[in-house]
C-alpha cells in the first residue's frame, strides 16, 4: 500500500516541476530564438548548405528536439494542473496512488508503474 503524499513532500514536488518547467522552457526559448516552433521550423528548412544530406540530418535532430520538449513541457504543465486540481499522484489510467518514490524520481509521471509498464 502506497502512502498518500504529505503536504510538505507536495510542496517540493511542486517547486521541482515548475523549476523544471522554467529551465525546459528558458532553453526551448533559447533554442527557438525567440520564433514560434513553425517559424523555426520555416527557418531551419530554408537553410542554405553545400552538404545537403548532412543538412538534412541536422535538421531531422533540430526538429525532433523541438518537439521533445514541447511533450516534456506538456507533460509538466499536466502535472501541475493535476496538483491544481488535487489529483497529483493518482494514476491516470487505473486511479490509484503513484508510489512517491516514483514521483521524487519523476515528478511529472502520470500513471502508476504497473499502467506504465503495460503502455509499453
């Protein structure tokens, strides 16, 4: 049995989300330049280079780091309103306590060990 989740262990799950979710988004910010994620990716691909394929590749990890961190800023910002809402730490899928050692670990999980382990 999973115990529930003290206030003060809430609170500093809390505070390691949005430091997560400040510094994911400063170095997204950093990394877009300023753009929209389609205005970068506009800017990318018409990037001029004599080495097309190797372009191409740089290009295909840009564009996947984008989107790798729009889905981690997602899933922080879920977390945040599932605290909000009073229902951090439950698991989406079946509903019961995620244990908080997995939530120390990563705080932004959504799901218990046994539902995560069946979606993969």
């Amino acid at each position: 049995m999973t115990q529930p989740l003290t206030p003060a262990l809430l609170q500093q799950l809390q505070a390691t989300l949005q430091a997560r979710r400040a510094l994911l988004d400063g170095q997204r910010q950093d990394h877009l330049e300023g753009q929209s994620r389609a205005e970068h990716a506009r800017t990318v691909l018409l990037q001029d280079g004599d080495d097309a394929p190797q372009r191409d590749a740089e290009r295909e990890v840009d564009l996947a780091r984008t989107d790798r961190d729009a889905v981690a800023l997602a899933q922080i910002d879920a977390a945040l309103q599932r605290l909000a809402r009073g229902q951090y730490g439950l698991c989406t899928s079946c509903g019961e306590p995620i244990a908080s050692a997995r939530l120390q670990l990563n705080p932004e999980a959504a799901r218990c060990v046994a539902c995560e382990s069946r979606l993969e």
